[in-house]
C-alpha cells in the first residue's frame, strides 16, 4: 500500500470508495463504509517524473479515474488502463458532468478540454502562469479556473465567443489554490 505524501484525495460520486494520490505516483482506493483497501492504481515512475503527482477525478458515473502524468484512464470495472494522447502537463482535471469531456488546466495557464480519446476541442487561453485548479459549474455550460501564480480566478464559457470573464478575489496577493461553485451556480467560494 502508497504511503508517504498525500497530494490529493477524492470521493467517488456515490461516495462508496475514497481515492487518495500520493506524491509517489501511487493511487489507493479504500471502501468508504468498511475502511478496507481495496486496490491500488500506479503510474509507472518514468511517466512520472515531477515529483507532485498530478490530480485525480472521478467520472461522473463513477467508473473511471483519471490522473497521472501523462494522463491515465483507469476503468475500475475491467481494470484496464490507458494512456490519453495528451503532451501537456496537466495541473488540474475535471469531468464535464455528463462525462463526455475533460477540461484540463495546465501548467502552461491554458486550460485545454479533450474527448475521453484524448482529442483536443477547446483551449481556453487568459492565465499567465500555470492553472492551479478547475471547476465545471453543475449544468456544464461553463466552468472556473484560477491560478495561484498569476492571482487570477476566471469563469469561462464554452460555448461563447466572449468566453472568459475576470473574477475580482479579495485580498488575492497569496493567490487563488482552490475554488468551488455552490450547488446552484450562483455562489463561489475561494482558499488562498
């Protein structure tokens, strides 16, 4: 079993298994109502080579996890994993709701949206230093980012021309790390 440095953790969406990634490139999965182990996920060291592992998210339906660097897909059910043809480094990642797509914030501050193939549908350019995190909102229209180096939080639609609108945070000098949007849309909460 992963030890060492946790860098994120994350409920599936039926909140049955809880996944953990640890700096070492190693995912745990443990049941949420008995507190077992259930299995662990890796991604090889040399597909690794920063020593912050990546983010993880669950599938909406909660079937797949994807995360590593470069991006992996799991498919909890089969087992399988594969590999996303995506070069860039990715920050951040969130399933669009319905699960068709993934937005992907980058380490380059532009936030890149992918079919589940790996192919490239949006870029969102805005930020001038790398994305430290992304949202969808809950209907998928659109979604937020912000940057922890640049001190910037956006909201961004996907399908509009005037995509991107600059959010005023208060007493942003520490940055922006996190976000996330109420249930219904119209509240949104930062950690700096």
């Amino acid at each position: 079993r992963a030890s060492g440095p946790l860098n994120q953790l994350q409920w599936s969406p039926d909140s049955s298994t809880l996944a953990l990634a640890f700096r070492t490139g190693h995912v745990s999965l443990w049941d949420a109502s008995t507190g077992m182990f259930v299995r662990e996920l890796l991604v090889p060291r040399a597909s690794s080579p920063d020593p912050r592992f990546p983010t993880i998210a669950w599938h909406p339906d909660g079937s797949r996890l994807v995360g590593g660097q470069p991006l992996r897909v799991w498919d909890l059910s089969s087992g399988l994993e594969s590999q996303l043809e995506f070069p860039y480094r990715a920050v951040d990642v969130a399933w669009h709701p319905n699960g068709s797509s993934l937005a992907c914030a980058c380490d380059d501050g532009v936030i890149r949206v992918i079919e589940r193939s790996g192919r490239l549908t949006h870029e969102f350019r805005g930020h001038t230093n790398s994305c430290s995190s992304i949202r969808w909102s809950s209907n998928g229209k659109q979604f937020l980012s912000c940057g922890l180096k640049d001190r910037t939080a956006r909201t961004w639609q996907v399908e509009s021309s005037d995509r991107s609108q600059f959010i005023a945070v208060p007493d942003s000098s520490a940055g922006v790390k996190d976000m996330a949007w109420s249930r219904d849309g119209k509240l949104l909460a930062f950690t700096q």
